[in-house]
C-alpha cells in the first residue's frame, strides 16, 4: 500500500476496476502531429485469447491440408506403380551374357549381373542360373540378376615323383585333386611304395577334382633274397619291406640253439633272384622249448595271396609263384627284365582288378593293445579292422581290394608292417 493517502485505492471497487483494466490509467493518448490527441485502449485478456485460438486453427489447417496432398500423391504413386504393364521373363540360362542383355532388353526388363562363379559344366560367359524362372511374369523396367560363368577353375598338378602314396595322396588333396588309378610296375631306382610316373605330368593344368593316374614302383623286377637266418624277426621283416617283400608263412620252433625270436631257417634261401609281390617267403623262428604258443616279442606278420571270383563267377584260384633261381654259371640268362633308359613300366596290376590277401597278426607280449588294419587302394583309404587285443591274439582277415594295394597294419597306433600284394 502506498504511504501517500492521494495513491491509495478509495475504495475495495476502485481496486477491482483498475485490476479489470476499466480505469483511466489503462488507457494511453499519443498527440500527433496536428496537436491532436488520440487514446488508445490496451487490449484486454479475453481478446488475445481469441487471437490465439486462432492463430492455432490456422495452423491446423495447414497441417491438414499438407497430410491430405501427401495421401494424395501416395495414392498417386501406387496407383501409376499398379498400373504398370507385366512383362514375361525370357529364359536366359546357358546362352552368353551379350544375348542375354539383348532378351531382357527386349522384354522390357533391365539385366544385372549378380555374381561371377567357376562351373565345371558351363563355358566361361555363359548364364548359369537367373533370379526368375522363364516365363514368370514382372513388371516393365524391372532389374532381373543373373550368374555369369567363368569357366571351369584350374588347378595345377604338383609333382609326384619319387614320393609315397601317402604322401602323393596328400599333395593331390591339398591342390584339389584326386588318386585316380593306382598302377605298379618295376623299376631299379625308385623305391618300392614310391611314385614312379604320373599322369598328366608335373605342371599341367586341369579342372579342379581331376583323377591322377600313379604308377606305384615294386622295385627291380627281380631282387636278392636276403640273408635273414641269425637275425631277430624284427630285423628281418625289415629288410624284406625294403625290397618290396613280404612274409608270406611263419613257423615258431622250440630250440635251445639259438635265443628265441631269431630266425634259424629261411625260403627262398638268401641271394636267389625273387620277384616283389609274387615271392612266397616262408620263416622259422626260434623259441624256448615249450613256450612255442607263447606270445611273441615282436608282432608277427603274414600276408597270402588267396583265390578271386572269376568274372563269370568262378572261384581262380591264385596262382603262388615260386622263387626263380639265378642261373647255374654258363647256362644261357633269360631274357633281361629290368626296362632300360627311357623305357615305360610294365604295369603289373591293371586298373579295377580284384585282389584278396589273407592277413594274419600275431599280438606281442605286453599289455593291451590296438590293432588296425588300413587299405590304401584305388577307391580310397579306409580303416576295416579296428579292436583292442592281449598278447598272444591271432587276428586273421581276408582283405578285398582293387587295383594296386597297400596293406598297413598297426599296433599301438605305430606302423609295424606295410603289404603291397
């Protein structure tokens, strides 16, 4: 409240006047130019509140109006999309990519090409596959994907010579290839169970997963048989895999003359001229007397050679060639085997022939152990015998293969023997 009584408010209704804007003091006077006086009034709440609502419908109505030419042109648009012409799509699949732009051209449509693969069936530049079936229709001016062919991928094939089959059949793998046929023949360099020609050669390129045809080497077509009596078996089945030999019979005797394991007979006898594959190597072994059943020191191997059904049906029975005897001095040599310089190998084992070899372990002494029998041949590699034994086992099997054969048998996860039959 003022302190000046000619302030004051006289009265509660003066207070209520002013505050409603109805007094003198709520009106303004502005003298222009001429002298003249010109009052003005302040508007009052009630009037902007108007202006506000509005200024508030105005702008409502805009929006309305921008949301309706929206639908509209929406409407619009779906309605020209649903009303454009459908075309049918040509078929593009095998023919080359310039005739194929020219077809969908033609059809109204727009050819893109979406990938770019190799196709061991379909030349480089060709459709392989489309994004829509022949025939199917689309809308004009439609993109359609295509998958264009870059030919068959090549690979090139490494050199084989001179390797193992285990490791040849690695190296193919590893370059995308595959064993085709497995060929053996003889040869006095390269070592039994070894690479020793390939077909195609080192360096060419192919299609990927092509078959490489190896010629697997036997050795000289005709070796020396070892001196093998007053070694340990172990010595000397050594000795024969490194000429491509193999145990075929083994007989245990019982004697005090020598310490047992040790072979004290052989046949053929030592130095007479054998053929890899064919020879039927027969050994005996020495013994404590009475422990001749008992289980060996060292595994005991053996492989045969048994009869295959001809192609009529009939049981073969195979053939067990026996050792050739070097010729007596002066006598007239046959005929010389070995190929000279230059020369092919004679494949021994055509492609696709059937072969059975008779398998027999003998488990050594010590505890438990595994035995497995894997088959390397022109299907493939595969495990057909796996079990666990106790010393003294005899594990006989009857292995079928085709084409050139490796035989491997291992004990305790080690490789004791390997049987090229």
């Amino acid at each position: 409240m003022s302190k000046r009584s000619e302030d004051r408010y006289r009265s509660a209704r003066d207070m209520a006047a002013d505050l409603a804007g109805q007094t003198e003091l709520w009106k303004a006077s502005v003298e222009d130019d001429a002298g003249t006086t010109r009052q003005f009034e302040v508007p009052d709440g009630s009037a902007a509140a108007r202006r506000s609502r509005f200024a508030t419908l105005r702008i409502a109505a805009i929006v309305v109006v921008v949301m309706g030419l929206g639908l509209w042109a929406a409407w619009q648009a779906i309605s020209a999309y649903l009303t454009v012409p459908e075309v049918e799509m040509p078929a593009l699949v095998g023919r080359p990519i310039s005739e194929a732009e020219v077809l969908a051209r033609e059809a109204g449509l727009v050819l893109e090409i979406s990938d770019r693969t190799n196709s061991p069936v379909v030349p480089a530049g060709l459709v392989i596959s489309q994004e829509h079936q022949p025939g199917k229709r689309l809308k004009q001016g439609r993109s359609v994907g295509v998958v264009i062919s870059l030919g068959m991928r090549l690979v090139t094939v490494p050199g084989l010579l001179q390797r193992s089959v285990q490791d040849a059949t690695l190296a193919l793998d590893n370059a995308g290839l595959k064993v085709g046929a497995l060929q053996d023949g003889f040869d006095d360099v390269v070592k039994p169970g070894h690479v020793l020609r390939q077909d195609p050669p080192a360096g060419t390129s192919v299609p990927t997963d092509s078959p490489v045809t190896l010629v697997i080497s036997r050795g000289p077509p005709l070796v020396d048989m070892p001196a093998l009596v007053g070694r340990p078996l172990e010595e000397a089945r050594r000795l024969l895999e490194e000429k491509g030999l193999v145990i075929a019979y083994l007989r245990t005797v019982g004697t005090d003359q020598s310490e047992p394991g040790i072979v004290i007979e052989q046949t053929p006898a030592a130095a007479v001229r054998v053929r890899p594959g064919e020879a039927a190597i027969t050994l005996t072994v020495s013994a404590r007397p009475g422990e001749e059943s008992a289980p060996p020191q060292v595994p005991v191997i053996t492989a045969e050679p048994q009869p295959v059904e001809s192609p009529v049906g009939r049981v073969m029975p195979t053939p067990r060639p026996t050792a050739r005897p070097t010729p007596a001095p002066g006598s007239m040599p046959g005929p010389r085997l070995t190929p000279g310089p230059g020369a092919r190998p004679t494949p021994v084992v055509s492609p696709g022939q059937v072969r059975r070899t008779r398998i027999q372990v003998l488990v050594p002494e010590g505890g438990p152990q595994e035995v497995r029998i894997v088959v390397i041949d022109e299907t493939g590699v595969r495990t057909i015998y796996q079990a666990q034994h106790v010393p003294g086992d005899r594990i006989d099997q009857i292995v079928q293969s085709q084409g050139y054969t490796i035989i491997q048998v291992y004990i305790a996860n080690r490789l004791v023997q390997e049987v090229r039959p």
